[in-house]
C-alpha cells in the first residue's frame, strides 16, 4: 500500500471520478472571501492561515478598491467575507466593511473575539452593530480548559466578555438582524461530531453558566493545512487523520462544497478556489484570471476546481465549510 504521505496530489480527483462528482466546477460567485492579512493577535495550534502577531502580510487600500470595483459592478456577488488573520487589524477593515454594506453587500466577519480587547479597537462591537455585520466567532469549546488549551492562556475569559458585549448590542437575539453565529472545531485528529446536537450543548451550558446567547453554531474539521498539518507531524498522527479523512469520505456533501458558489482573495489580490487552496499556494487555473485587478465574471464563474488531497477535510463526515456541516 502507497503511504499517504507520498499519495499524489491528484487522489481526491480519483475519489470524485469514482463517484461521478467529476468534473467538479463551480456554479455562481455569490461570495467573495476576502483575507485580509495574517496579522492577528493570536497564535493558535489548529490556524490553517498561520496567523500570528509577528505576520506581516496586510491587505492593501489599493487592492480594497479592486475589490470594491468588482462589487459595485456584479450585483450577483451579495455577500463579502472578511478573514484573516485576525480581519478587524487590518487599517482598512472598517471602510471595506462600510463601503460594503453600502452597497447593499451582506458582510461576514470571521472574529476571534479577543480583538475587542486589542488597544484601539473596543469600539468595534459597536461597529460592526451599526453596520449590521454578522460575526461568524471562533469558541472551540463551552469549557475554559479546552479553549485555553488550543488557543491560548485567558482567551476563553476574554471571549465571554466580548460575547457579553456583542448580545448587550443585540446580537444572537431573534428579530435584532444581528447573527451572531460560533464555530467550534475539535481539539485534535478527529471529526467533529454532530453539528445540530453540539449546537444544542453549546446554548444550554453557554446561557445557563454565563447567560450568552448565539444564533447558530458551525463545526468545522481541522484541515491538514499549516500549523496543525505540523502538529499531526510532530504527533506522528498525519497518516491515521488522512485515513481518518478518506475512510469517511461523503459524496453527498460534493454538492455543497463552498469553492462551487464562492472565490477567494489573498490578501495580495491573488485569487483561489478557496481559503484552503490560498494557504497551500494553489491560486485557480492558470489559463483564468490570476488577481482580483483582473476579474472577469463569466470566466470565474464556471471555472474547473482545483483540488488536492487536504479537499478531503471538506468532504469526510458531514462535510465542512466556512458555514459548517454540509450533509
């Protein structure tokens, strides 16, 4: 048997052929999930972007303006998705998110929660409120130990006030408009497990120990990607979660994969079939446009995939994606 380590590349390709989900393309651009930089106030072990403090890679005000052009002019782009990193410390993430939204643009920002804390930036709940931004909040878990454990010492102390903050606003209140909506992803080498019963776990213990309210909860798997693809090295545990990964392949949640409706953008204004292929340096096919300055609608809109062995995360289980469980 060929070790996974060395499988090629293309193996998940094999994988869709043999259940007929080739080619693999996608079918709109309703999204465009904007990384903003690396730069973030945290340094945790699962980060697929190996984002940090000392990262350097900042988006532009000149490849916003790229962005923003691309919006004013494709009505059929209805939702922006800010990224990092951590988004809100990039020094123009506050005009992209209000020329976005006044554009009629729904906007998600991806928040670790900690930022609000950062010097400079406690008016941000405030912010985002009256912009109407939905948060999509990094919580891997209802307990302080777990969270700590992942992300870092204090950080699950600094998370509920943040999410005091924001429902003292409104948010992850029916009727307010304001989603508030928590991702939680395992600990380690493992699939996350049901997301509606997890869900469910996650109100009663966060509501009745801290009275915090959210609207929904999105589990995420971990992707073999950076910082946690060199954990499993170093754990010696990168063959058993590939296993892990292709045993539970799901064919039904090909159809729902998030790459078929969205399009990523680096923070240098590279474009990728999604955050996953951005990390790993896989922009889309060559023979398409290579940078937001460039986008051509109809040739993006209906380009092939580019796929790779960490697709698998994607795919095993339940599926997963930015928006969380697929099947």
């Amino acid at each position: 048997m060929t070790p996974l380590s060395v499988l090629p590349n293309n193996v998940f390709s094999e994988t869709l052929t043999e259940y007929g989900g080739l080619p693999l393309r996608t079918r709109t651009i309703h999204t465009l999930q904007v990384n903003v930089g690396k730069l973030c106030n945290q340094t945790c072990h699962h980060c697929h972007v190996d984002a940090g403090p000392s990262r350097t890679e900042i988006m532009s005000r000149e490849t916003i303006e790229s962005i923003l052009t691309v919006l004013r002019r494709h009505p059929q782009i209805t939702t922006v998705d800010i990224t990092g990193g951590a988004p809100e410390m990039n020094p123009h993430f506050e005009s992209l998110v209000s020329e976005s939204r006044g554009l009629g643009k729904t906007v998600l920002d991806r928040c670790n929660l900690t930022v609000f804390s950062v010097k400079g930036k406690a008016h941000l709940p405030r912010f985002l409120a009256d912009h109407q931004v939905e948060i999509i909040a990094s919580l891997p878990c209802y307990l302080e130990e777990n969270v700590d454990q992942q992300r870092g010492k204090g950080v699950f102390a600094r998370s509920l006030d943040a999410l005091r903050q924001l429902n003292a606003l409104g948010y992850g209140h029916e009727g307010t408009g304001l989603g508030l909506n928590l991702v939680y992803n395992p600990l380690g080498a493992q699939l996350p497990p049901h997301q509606r019963e997890l869900e469910e776990a996650y109100k009663d213990q966060l509501l009745s120990r801290f009275g915090i309210r959210f609207n929904h909860l999105y589990a995420i798997t971990n992707m073999p990607i950076n910082r946690f693809l060199n954990d499993l090295y170093a754990q010696g545990q990168y063959e058993a979660y590939m296993s892990l990964l292709i045993e539970n392949f799901n064919p039904h949640s090909v159809e729902h994969v998030m790459c078929r409706s969205l399009l990523s953008v680096g923070w240098d204004g590279r474009l990728y079939d999604c955050d996953f292929n951005q990390m790993l340096d896989m922009p889309v096919r060559h023979d398409l446009p290579q940078t937001i300055a460039e986008f051509d609608y109809e040739a993006l809109a209906r380009r092939p995939i580019v796929t790779g062995q960490h697709c698998y995360g994607c795919t095993a289980g339940a599926g997963s994606s930015c928006g969380g469980a697929l099947a």
